[in-house]
C-alpha cells in the first residue's frame, strides 16, 4: 500500500477507508491525525463500509465512541478530544474489546498509542485548494510489514 | 434489623438480604452472585428481587441498605451506589457505604482486585480483620506486600504469589458496616472510593484546531 | 383530576433532570448540571458529568417532589431516558430510577431520548397533532422524524451523515475562539453580523441528495477555510459576520428541509426541540417559513427545549395514558438507541 495519498473528493477518502479496512485485522489501532475538516470521519466511513458494516458511521464526537458490528471486525471509533488517555477508552464500557476490534481514534495522538503494542498513524491534511492528503505511518514492525506488502 | 446488601464494584454483583444485630451479628437470608461484566444496571434490580422472593420478603420490610462504595471500575460501581442511595430515599431507611474489598475474605490478608489498566486495587487487614493499609490502587509488581492474597487470582502470577480466589460476599459487607449499622445516624454519605481522578485534560496546547 | 403522576429521570449528557407530571401538567422541572466543569474540556467529559450524576440525584429528586407538592409515594409510574446518551452518564439515571420504581412499587418506563424531546411540547402546547413532523436538533442529534403515534410510532425520515448540528456549532466556536459551548455565544454574536456577508455551502440540498438527510461537516470545514485564509492573510477575522453567515446556513438547511417534509408528507404541524431549537435564528427562520406554506409551527421555550426530566416525565406519561407496557427488568441503558424505538 503506497505511504502517501492524494485525496481530491470524499470518494478518494472513502476509498482509502476501503483499502485500509482491507488490510485491518483484530486489535489494530488507528491514530488518525489532522486539523478540523481534513476528513478523519470521512477515512472512517470508508473503512466501516469495507469492513462491511451497514449502519451510517457518523460523527462520535457527543457520545465519544461508537461501536460498529455487522461487519468482518467490530469497528470502534473514538473521538479522543475529551478523553485524557487509553484508559479512558477501557472506562466506557464499550461492549467490544480493543482486541477483538479495529479501533479507529480521532484526536488521540499522544494519548491513546498504549492501548495496542502498535499503530498506525494516518496523517490527513487539507491543502489550500482543497484536496486532502493522507500520509500513513506506522509504528511497529507489523504495519510496517503489511504496508510494504499491498 | 432486615439489611439489604449490595455490591456492584467487581464484575460479580452481590445483591444479599441479611438479619443483623449488634449482639447476635449476621444472619445471611439470601445471596445472589451474579457475573454481570458490565451489565450491572441490567441485572442489579432483577437480583434484588430475586433475593426478596427466595427470602419471602417484599421491599417493604427491608430496614437498612448496605452498598459497596468500591474502590472498582467507575461506571459499574455507581450502579450499585445510586441504587443503595435511591432505594434507601425512597423507602426512608439509612444507607450505609463500606469499602468493598473489606468484604472479600476474612483475618489477616491482602485483598487483590482488578482495576483495568493493568493495575489491581487493594487493601491489606490486620488477624482481627481490621484494614491497615489501602484501599489504594498500585501495579501488582510493586506493591511490595507479603500477604497471603485475597480476591482475583489473575493477578498471581504478576504479584509472584497465589491468591486465594474470593468475592465480595453478603456477610463481608454487612460485618464492615456493623458500626455504621450499630447507629445509623453516624452513616458518611454514599461517595464511591474512586482513588482515581477523571483522566481528562484541558485540550489547550496538544490538539491545534487548525494551523 | 386523577391523572396519572409520573416521576421522569435524564442523565443522558451533562444534565441530571428529574421532572414530575400530571397528565398534560407540568408539576416540577427540578435540574442540576455539571457544565461549569466541561466549559474548560471544550465537551462534555463523561467521567465528570458520571460522578456529578450520583453526587446530584437524590438532592434532585427531593426538589423535584418539593416543588410538586407531593410525595415519593404519590407517584404512580417511573420514566427514564434508556438511549441515546452517554453510556456512563445514561446508567446512573437507569439505575435509580429503577431503584425508585423497585422502591415504590411502581411500573418503569425506559424511554428515547429524543421522542422526549418532542414530547416535552406537549406540557406547553397541549396534545400533539397526529401526525406531525418533529425536527431535533442538539449537540448529538440532528433528525427529522415522521411522528404517527408519539406512543408507540415514530419513523426516521433522515439525520445527519456526520455530524449533529450543535456539534457544528461547538466546533465553529472553537475555530472563532468563542467558549464551550457553542450555541449561545454564536447566537449571540450574529446579532452584531451579517447573515449574507459570507455565502456558506448548505450540505445535501442537491437535487440529487438525500431530501431529509443533513452533512454539516462540509460547513463546518468551509467555515475553518475562511477563517484561515482571512488569519493567514493577516486580516482580522469578523467574528460577527461569520457566526451569523455561519448561523444562517444552518437556519436555512434546517427550516428547508423540515417545511419539505410537511408538504411532501401532507402534514400541517412541526414540532422543533433540541438545544439548537433554542437558537433565535433557527426560531424565527422556521416561524416565517412555516407561516408562509400554512404549517402550524410548535417550538418549546428554550428551557424545556434543552435536557431536562420533565421531557422524560411527559413521554412517560403518554406511554401510561396510551396503556404501552412497561420495560422489562432487566432494562439498561443503549447509547445508540434507533429513534423508531420509543420505549423498551
């Protein structure tokens, strides 16, 4: 899977929300990073719908985190703004374990990478004319493996 | 005195119907364990009229509340806590709070329960069964404490020593409440033993909204 | 006058409410908030508004049933919002107002948050018209809702693809450096603006888009862009003038979409509610064009308009009036609980 990606329109996102989602397996952790508007919700979007779920990934922000079945691997998506780390992830109570889930954060860096041995960090960024961008970085050998493979 | 006990701050609800008096102590009435994980809102109600129908007893009758105040994982804990509190306001009988790990086990012990984050919550007790140290929270390797252990024996493997399997238990709860039940008046309110602050922090220099 | 009496627990965010009520009759609104502890988070921190929850619901109740005139035992039936919420938040008022139905011998009403919300108008403007179209718009919500049967049917027409409309406002505040959260201070600041002073895109109102769907995120990020740009450029940024364009936008897709419903349902009552319901241009927005298609236009004042138990208390009541059964005892607490599900 290539490391950088231009995103011209929210099918690009979308679509590298699919491929991602492709490559996903129990216990993956994905940091996603970027200002306001770059399309963290949107990549998340992409990756519940290759993971298969049906119902609408929308926006966590008010409840948090929600938890996304139906599809190959439960989908857990945070939004990290108000949490102050990983633990607080465990004290929601979700009826899903990291483990068994693909865990997608927004506004986590810096505080949620314990939650797995390693991670994935997606970088978005909205560049002036309005194309996203997404840089993928992983950190830990397994990532590393599985980008250097697709 | 007809006590109704309760404890939500494991992943095992207690819910116990118990005659008590200071001369004659504790006599357990019925007992309900239940594995509830974190479905204690569920199933806490549903136990506790399990308890009044196996003792025969409707809610009526039921003279004091005693509820764990924990220390256990938050949002389970206050199941228990505003359930003790809401029925003991709406019946107008006392409530009382004890620390739940005073009532896993018995005699001289440290008590051992989960956390989360890779950390146990305990508490250490003198022979008479009086707590000397804790409740507090601490990783298993460093708590430094010979025991023997009490409670989840997950953690033995991490404190390098066995732990004796056991739960919060009916009579446990009402022999740590005995002095607040001896005289109701002198009940503390029903604050739970969190011993952890809420995690978060203001979002001012980490999270630029833009740059 | 022998109504049923209902007790009504709301814990589902930051607001502990408990609200009693006879009948159609408002008796107590008695309600307690955390707020002032979330300002700083820029959010509603679940952990803090979970413990203010336990700290405030006794003392709550015991307004409540002071300022009702009445006792613990007079009350006839329990109603509690079930879903949607934040879990931790949402568990501890299931929890006690199981306790207080347990206690009193009364049945239990584990109501939707949001079927609430439109119920709540009911205290204030009598029966609701059957069928009407609902339009709830909060921090966590944004939803147009066919409402057949607020007792027993509701149908989701749409809701937002990302995110709630507060939510947009709480991030428009923050970009604009106004405090958490948002609504008010962007309301109160587009006074001063001018609403066509920036012209800011309304998601989804494409030919071909979904009609009763809302994305406001495509707004939320145009506004970011702009306010860039003016700061890049080292312009002062209008504050006024981009709340209220802002502000506008958000009026304009909302009260569209909602009056679109009515036509194309052939239904002459909106009932709004929700936080963002309490925004003067939304307000008058929905009144001027419901006037103009012939829709009888229903808001709550702002203060029920916002969480609080009477809502709870007021679904309640219709749930006991309408003979619907009462929850299971094993009821909990669904943080997404689907909008078609009023009671459970």
């Amino acid at each position: 899977m290539k490391r950088e990606h231009l995103l011209p329109t929210l099918a690009d996102t979308h679509a590298l929300g699919r491929e991602l989602a492709a490559a996903a397996r129990p216990g993956d952790l994905l940091v996603l990073v970027g200002p306001l508007g770059a399309g963290k919700t949107a990549l998340t979007q992409g990756i519940g719908a290759g993971l298969g779920v049906r119902e609408p990934v929308t926006s966590p922000t008010f409840v948090i985190a929600r938890v996304h079945r139906g599809g190959r691997i439960p989908l857990v998506h945070v939004d990290a703004y108000r949490l102050g780390g990983a633990a607080d992830v465990d004290d929601l109570d979700l009826d899903a374990s990291t483990e068994e889930s693909v865990t997608v954060v927004e506004w986590g860096q810096g505080l949620v990478e314990q939650l797995a041995e390693e991670h994935l960090e997606v970088r978005l960024d909205r560049r002036d004319d309005d194309v996203r961008t997404a840089l993928l970085v992983p950190h830990g050998p397994g990532w590393t493996a599985r980008l250097d493979v697709g | 005195m007809l006590v109704l006990a309760l404890d939500t701050a494991t992943p095992t609800l207690v819910a116990g119907l118990a005659r008590w008096s200071a001369g004659d102590g504790v006599t357990v009435l019925a007992e309900r364990a239940v594995p509830s994980g974190t479905k204690h809102a569920e199933l806490l109600t549903p136990a506790i009229e399990g308890v009044l129908a196996d003792a025969g007893l409707a809610i009526g009758a039921v003279e004091a509340v005693v509820t764990g105040l924990g220390p256990g994982p938050f949002t389970g804990l206050r199941v228990g806590v505003v359930t003790a509190a809401a029925l003991a306001d709406a019946r107008g009988i006392p409530a009382v709070g004890v620390c739940s790990l005073d009532a896993v086990g018995t005699g001289a012990r440290t008590v051992v329960t989960d956390a989360r984050r890779k950390e146990t919550y305990w508490a250490a007790y003198a022979t008479d069964g009086t707590r000397v140290e804790g409740p507090a929270v601490a990783r298993p390797e460093e708590l430094g404490l010979p025991g023997p252990f009490t409670g989840d024996p997950a953690f033995a493997e991490r404190l390098g020593a066995p732990v004796t399997p056991a739960d919060v238990t009916t009579a446990g709860l009402l022999r740590a409440a005995a002095p607040q039940l001896a005289d109701p008046g002198s009940a503390a309110p029903l604050v739970p033993l969190y011993l952890r602050r809420p995690d978060a922090v203001p979002p001012t220099s980490i999270k630029p909204v833009t740059r | 006058m022998n109504e049923p009496i209902v007790l009504g627990f709301e814990t589902s965010c930051d607001e502990t409410g408990v609200g009693i009520v006879r009948g159609h009759t408002l008796l107590a609104d008695a309600l307690a908030t955390s707020m002032a502890e979330h300002e700083r988070f820029g959010g509603v921190v679940p952990e803090i508004a979970s413990r203010a929850h336990l700290e405030a619901m006794v003392p709550t109740v015991h307004r409540a049933l002071a300022d009702a005139g009445i006792a613990a035992s007079d009350v006839d039936a329990v109603a509690v919002t079930s879903g949607p919420g934040l879990t931790g938040a949402l568990l501890v008022g299931v929890a006690a107002a199981k306790a207080y139905a347990l206690a009193l011998g009364k049945p239990l009403y584990g109501v939707n948050h949001l079927a609430a919300h439109v119920a709540v108008d009911e205290l204030q403007h009598g029966p609701l018209a059957e069928p009407s179209i609902a339009m709830l718009v909060s921090g966590g919500h944004s939803s147009l809702l066919l409402v057949p049967d607020l007792a027993q049917e509701v149908q989701s027409l749409g809701r937002t693809i990302d995110d709630a409309a507060g939510e947009a406002f709480d991030k428009v505040a923050r970009v604009l450096g106004l405090p958490f959260p948002g609504g008010p201070p962007v309301d109160r600041a587009a006074r001063e603006g001018d609403a066509r002073a920036i012209a800011f895109p309304r998601g989804l109102t494409g030919p071909r888009d979904a009609a009763y769907d809302f994305s406001f995120s495509g707004l939320k990020t145009a506004v970011a862009r702009w306010v860039e740009a003016r700061e890049r450029a080292g312009e002062p940024v209008p504050v006024a003038d981009v709340a209220a364009s802002f502000q506008e936008a958000v009026a304009d897709v909302l009260t569209a979409k909602a009056v679109r419903a009515c036509r194309d349902h052939g239904v002459d009552h909106l009932v709004l509610g929700g936080g963002v319901a309490a925004n003067s241009r939304l307000r008058a927005l929905a009144e001027e064009r419901c006037a103009a298609a012939g829709i009888v236009l229903r808001v709550p004042s702002p203060r029920l308009c916002t969480d609080n138990g009477a809502m709870v208390a007021a679904l309640g009541s219709r749930l006991v009036a309408a003979g619907v059964a009462p929850s299971a005892p094993d009821l909990g607490a669904d943080s997404s609980l689907p909008i078609d599900v009023v009671s459970r």
